[in-house]
C-alpha cells in the first residue's frame, strides 16, 4: 500500500490534505482498523493517528494484540484501551487531541450474534456512535476549528433480502433483517442528522464481506479453514446457493483513505440553513462469488500454501445446510458512486486474496 503514498497525498479531487494531520480511529486493533493504522502511519507525512479499541474477546485478543504490534512502535501513534461507550473519555479525547479526521470503525459486528448477544450492539454500535457524534459536535465549540470529516463504518447487511441487485446506495434499505444491520442503518440515519443540525461533513461506508490475512476468525474463509486443519466439518449455508461480494483488506483500506481526503462540502440551502454534508458508498468487489465456488478455491489455495495436504478429503467435510436467521442470500455492491467521485473500484481477485491469506494461515498458525 505504500506505492498510494504519492495518490493520496496530490488527488486532485480530495479537498482535505492528510499530511501533519491528527486522525482518530476507532477500532483501532480491529481487522479494518488495524490495517488503516499501518496504512497512514507508512503513507502519510507527519500524520498522527490516535487509536482506540477496547480489545474485546468477541474473537481471539491475540490477533488484535499482534495487529497492535506491527505498528505500536511508531511515535506517531498513541492506543487508548477503552470502550467508545464511555463517553467521558470520548469527550476527554477529542479535548486532548482536537482530531481533524475521525474514522469511527469500532463496532460489535456479525449477524448471527446479535441474535444471541444483542445488549452488545446497543452498548457499541448505538451509544457509542452516539458519543463520536457527540464528541464532533463540540468539537467546534468557542470557535474552534474542530473535526473536518467524519468517516464511519456502515454495511452491506442494510440491503437485506433486496432482490435488486447490484446493491445500490439509492435502494431503499429500511428493511433489515438482524439487529446488526439495524444499528448499521441507525448510524446513517444518526449521522444525517448531526450533519445538518451542526453542519458535521460525515461520510458512511457499506462494506461488503471484508477479508484477508489476520482477518476476523468469525468469518467464513477463516473459520472453514480453523475446521479443516481440525477435521471438522464445515456447513454452507442456503445448500450453497448464497452469493458474496469478497473485497479484500487492501482495496478497503485504500478506498477508505480516498474517502477520507475528500469530505462533503458544506453549502447552504434555499432556507439559509446548512444543507449536510452528508455521503453513503458501497465498497466492495463489484462482482459476486457463488459459496461453492468460493469453497473451492479456498481448498486449491490451503493446499497450494501447505496448509491441508494434497490429498484432503473435502467432500467429507462439507455439508450443505439451510439458511442461517438474519443471513443475506446475495451481497452485491454497485460501485459507481465510488468510481465516479474517487476514480477507484476493488480490483483484487478472490484467487490473490484467499492466496495471500492461505500463506499468512501458513506462517502464523503452523
């Protein structure tokens, strides 16, 4: 990602410069987050990045602690271990740092859980989103410069059961199928109103099926690999008819950096109020992969990388299986929004992606 450096820094179609600025991100140990940390930390001159993550144990800590590691070193960055629900040290925070770009990524995610755990969405993805916005809003109190742009995670998970597809940021998305999604949802609506009551530039991104190396134990590519090695068998949902829009970590992480360069301009109205400066994209791959295809290539490249043998059983290891509460049977994201404002779309291929991930599999579990 280092070969952006020069990109990021001179587009011509950003509005804000990120160089010598201070940016906090939220999430900061998380799959995205962590990536993004590293990302602006190596790119970006002077660039001081506050990271915040309360390190919860939804998945393995010790990932989000070896994510930490690879940059935690660098004086530019500062951690703070705590909850964006405490909304004293949120306030506290924007007080001591005064961030220019705020990129609010921490959130309880996955669907199936907040079936079964859903104070946890309220507590994070609610009231904490909550506090962020907060926290901007007086961050232009007595006159100050304050927050430039906001930037958080929204998801794929709003467009539900649309059987319109792509998926498109105009698609009417008040429908949602699991609480996760209706928090997601809920941040947009949240964030369209702060952006006009106190003019707050905000920026929401529907991310679609995010993965790659040290990615979320919970997702599929890396928790039918995690079966796998321990001769489990793994389950496809909807008997295999699903399909996914797999946008690997470093198109994310590039199409988050563009966004955040470029903030909704701020204009007024016919009625002398400020009209929000308010954006939604979808970023994902544009080009959905049906489950068992996808199951197949994961294989090829866990036995490519050394991770399964050769000769691996696979089909005693599979089954197909119903569709699972609060799941989705296509995500398929309409990029032409992104593509027209940022001259950039997801180019990697699932094969490079599942690739690289199969070798990091390799290097840090085996």
């Amino acid at each position: 990602m280092i070969k952006y450096k020069e990109s990021i820094e001179s587009d011509s179609m950003g509005n804000i410069s990120l160089t010598n600025k201070t940016i906090l991100v939220t999430g900061a140990a998380g799959f995205i987050g962590s990536n993004l940390v590293k990302h602006l930390l190596t790119a970006i001159e002077g660039v001081k990045v506050i990271g915040i993550d309360n390190m919860n144990d939804y998945y393995d800590v010790n990932i989000k602690e070896d994510r930490l590691k690879a940059f935690s070193h660098n004086t530019g960055f500062t951690f703070i271990q705590e909850s964006i629900a405490n909304k004293e040290l949120i306030m506290d925070v924007f007080k001591q740092y005064k961030p220019e770009i705020v990129v609010n990524l921490a959130a309880q995610a996955g669907v199936r859980y907040s079936i079964s755990n859903p104070d946890t969405y309220v507590e994070s993805n609610l009231i904490g989103f909550y506090n962020i916005l907060e926290a901007c809003r007086h961050s232009y109190d007595n006159g100050e410069k304050g927050v430039e742009h906001l930037v958080y995670a929204s998801s794929s998970s709003l467009y539900g059961t649309n059987r319109k597809v792509p998926y498109s940021i105009e698609d009417k998305v008040d429908n949602p199928v699991s609480l996760y999604a209706a928090t997601k949802r809920s941040n947009e609506l949240m964030a369209h109103a702060y952006s006009k009551l106190y003019n707050i530039p905000s920026t929401g991104l529907r991310f679609f099926t995010v993965y790659g190396p040290a990615g979320r134990p919970d997702m599929a590519y890396f928790n039918f690999t995690d079966k796998l090695i321990a001769g489990k068998t793994i389950e496809i949902f909807n008997y295999g008819n699903c399909k996914r829009d797999f946008t690997y970590i470093d198109d994310v992480v590039e199409g988050v950096s563009r966004v955040m360069a470029k903030a909704p301009d701020r204009a007024m109205g016919e009625d002398n109020l400020p009209l929000p400066p308010y954006k939604i994209y979808n970023i994902g791959n544009s080009h959905p992969e049906n489950l068992l295809d996808f199951v197949d290539i994961l294989q090829q490249e866990l036995i490519s990388a050394g991770v399964l043998p050769e000769d691996y059983d696979f089909e005693a290891h599979k089954e197909l299986v119903p569709m699972q509460p609060g799941d989705v049977p296509v995500t398929y994201a309409d990029m032409t929004a992104l593509e027209k404002d940022f001259g950039f779309k997801p180019s990697t291929s699932l094969r490079e992606g599942l690739k690289k991930f199969a070798e990091w599999y390799k290097e840090y579990y085996m």
